[in-house]
C-alpha cells in the first residue's frame, strides 16, 4: 500500500479555488488577506488515479458525448467495502451533484406551501432549498450540551413540529454538518420511526459518510428506513470523500424501486445528467481510492484530536467531530468581550464588507488574520460558533490555532 502525505503543502492560489478567492474571503470575515480556513474542501491532492484518469480522458483531445454503463455497479462495489450496505441495484439512481440531487426530490416529493423539516444547526444550502422553492421551513433544533459540547438528537421535540406543521419531508444530514456527529443507529431509528408515522419522506444528505473515524460506524439512513417501512432517499457522493468537491456527482439510493424510476424519469424530463469529468473522476475515486481514504480518515482524526487538545485550556473550546475535516468552535465565552471589541472598531466588524459573515468571523478575520465560516451562516441561534476547516496540512492548522488564540488573549 503506497504512504500518502497529508502533510505535503498544496499551493492554491490562483487555481479557480473560490476557497483561496480574496472577494469570497472578504465577503465573510471583512479582511480578504485572511488564511482561509473555511469553505469544505480541503487542501490536500487528490488520489493520483483520479488525476490520472481525467488526464487520460483529456489526452484524447475530443470531449464527445460520453456512455457509462456501470456507475451504479460500481456505486454498490464501493458501499458494500466501506459501509457494509448493499443496496439493490435497482434502487439506485445518478444524479447531478448533491444540492442539484436534493432540490429536485424536495420539488419532486413536495409542493409549494409544504412543510419541511430540517435540523438546525443547518448547512445553509438546506434553508435556502426550502424558502427559495416556496416551501415552509421547520427548524428542528438538535440539543446542545454546552459542558459535554456535545449535539444530540431531540425525537421529541421532532414529532411535536411533526403534529403542529404536518410537513411533507424531512431533510436530515448525517453525518451531521456543521456538529460533525455520526448518529448511533438507535437515533436514527427514531427519526426513522417517526417519519413512517406520520408518512413523511426523508431525503438524508451523507456527503460525509465515508469520512467516517475509525470507532465511528456510518449508518446510511436507508438501511433504518428499511427496518421501519420510512419512505427515503438516501444520498452519497465522491465530492468530500475523495476531494473533488467542484466534480458534481451523487448516488441517490431509494427505499423502493418505483421511487427510483420517478426520480430518473424526472431527470430526464430536465435533461439533468453528469458531466464527463465528473463521472470520470468519481468511477476513478470509487474503483481506485479505498488506501487513499483510509490514509486520509486517519489523519483527519488526529488532526481533530490534536485541534481539541490545544483548544482545551482556552476559553474557546471544539466540539470534536466524529466524521470529516470541519469542526464547529463553541466561543461563548468569549462572544461578550468581541461584541465590545465591535463597538469600539466599527470599520473593522462593518457587515456591508462581509454580507456573508458574522460578528466571529469578522473577529476572527481582522484579529487574527484568519477567514471561518460565523455559526450564524447555520442558523440564527449558533452565532456563539465558528466552523473551522481543518482539511490541510498540520503546519497549516497550528498557525490558525496560534493567531486565534493569540487574538482571543488580546481581548479585554
């Protein structure tokens, strides 16, 4: 098995990367000059098949139509290896990347004016797909433990919204983003359980699934569907897996074959499909990139561990995640004292410089020169928090970690 080195410091700049983009840097923490340690992709190079793969597809010098006859084939191979899940061919559909995949089953499986559920703290994409295509959005709050740091699923608080705004879906996330939670199966069948009650579908984005930490088992929702008679879709991709986030692919595993049909029959009444290179790159990842992960997950899981202990002795302190390269930061402590801070430089926290940003990530940007997603871009009640991306290299990250606690010193 080859060594990967995730240590290995990729240069970004000037690469197309809106992650190293000075405007879109700017536009959340008012300093375009911040190290960016936001967006979720990561820095690191992909697994040199996928590069090769692409280079030989490009080396043909035509990009014509292309035909591949195996994708859900080859889908099926990859989860059976990493979950231990083997769902049925003919529950399976391609689809054009993910936020792509979930709007049309949200527009698909709902209608205007319809409820829809989705847990908060929330990857913003989710509340914008409900409120831009004219549904009803449910804030489903998970319970934060602030001494455990810890986010947990509330069932019951799930089935009173169920009972008061009869929703029509339920967008779930697992592994959980921004909290970085893998949920055990005893969670998710509750969630599962309450869905088949009340006959409500559930479209589960598992992005991150395969970034799973050794100790964390995955549980694609569909396998808890299953046992309780839920309706759902399951939906997975290669994007944050194998790091090829701008490639728009995912898998869309249904609980019934009929399910599966419609979504296809719709796809082609769109005229939706995946690009050449995408599908190239994601049949590459899936056949070729198992050592790759494997090398990766352990990484990311101690570079998680290493963030926490640092932090540790700090007033702020990371919520650890079980899954994935992004972590939110609990900074309640210290949320007070840089709201003071604001008062004091208005310039520097003015949000017509960063629209897209908060009172943290505007701190966090000036202060300490580094560039974080604000908690309140995941819902307006988690402006306590940052997300941290830590998908690069460990140098990289003790310097981030320096700065921001050197700024937080600072504070009076």
């Amino acid at each position: 098995m080859p060594c990967y080195d995730f240590n290995s410091i990729v240069e970004r700049s000037g690469s197309l990367s809106v992650k190293y983009a000075p405007r879109a840097i700017e536009s959340i923490c008012n300093n375009a000059h911040a190290q960016p340690f936001w967006v979720a992709d990561m820095d690191f190079a992909v697994a040199m098949e996928i590069s090769q793969a692409i280079a030989e597809q490009a080396a043909h010098g035509v990009l014509g139509y292309p035909l591949f006859s195996s994708l859900r084939e080859e889908f099926f191979d990859w989860a059976m290896m990493r979950h231990q899940w083997g769902p049925d061919i003919n529950r399976i559909a391609i689809g054009p990347g993910m936020l792509t995949t979930l709007a049309l089953l949200l527009d698909l499986y709902t209608k205007r004016g319809d409820a829809v559920i989705v847990p908060m703290p929330a990857y913003r994409p989710f509340v914008q797909m409900v409120r831009e295509n004219k549904r009803t959005l449910v804030e489903w709050h998970f319970t934060y433990d602030s001494k455990q740091h810890r986010f947990t699923i509330d069932s019951n608080q799930l089935e009173h919204l169920i009972r008061e705004h009869h929703p029509g879906a339920l967008i779930f996330c697992s592994p959980h983003n921004p909290s970085g939670r893998v949920f055990s199966y005893e969670e998710l069948n509750e969630v599962a359980y309450l869905a088949a009650k009340y006959h409500i579908i559930v479209i589960s984005d598992e992005i991150h699934a395969d970034l799973a930490y050794p100790g964390f088992k995955h549980i694609p929702f569909d396998t808890v569907a299953l046992d309780n008679g839920c309706r759902a879709v399951t939906c997975m991709a290669p994007s944050k897996t194998f790091n090829i986030p701008g490639e728009h692919y995912c898998n869309a595993v249904f609980t019934d074959s009929e399910l599966a049909k419609g979504f296809i029959t719709r796809l082609h009444s769109l005229f939706l499909g995946t690009g050449l290179f995408s599908t190239v790159a994601a049949s590459a990842a899936y056949r070729y990139g198992y050592d790759w992960l494997i090398q990766l997950i352990e990484y990311l899981d101690a570079q998680a561990h290493h963030i926490e202990e640092v932090l540790r002795p700090s007033p702020i302190r990371c919520i650890v995640p079980e899954a994935s390269f992004i972590g939110f930061i609990d900074c309640s402590a210290i949320v007070e004292s840089v709201a003071i801070d604001a008062t004091r430089k208005p310039d520097l926290y003015d949000p017509a410089g960063s629209p897209h940003g908060g009172l943290l990530s505007r701190f966090f940007g000036q202060r300490a020169g580094i560039a974080m997603n604000d908690g309140s871009w995941f819902g307006s009640d988690y402006g306590s928090f940052v997300r941290f991306n830590f998908g690069t290299s460990r140098k990289r990250v003790d310097m981030a970690l320096s700065r921001m606690l050197e700024a937080v010193d600072r504070l009076d």
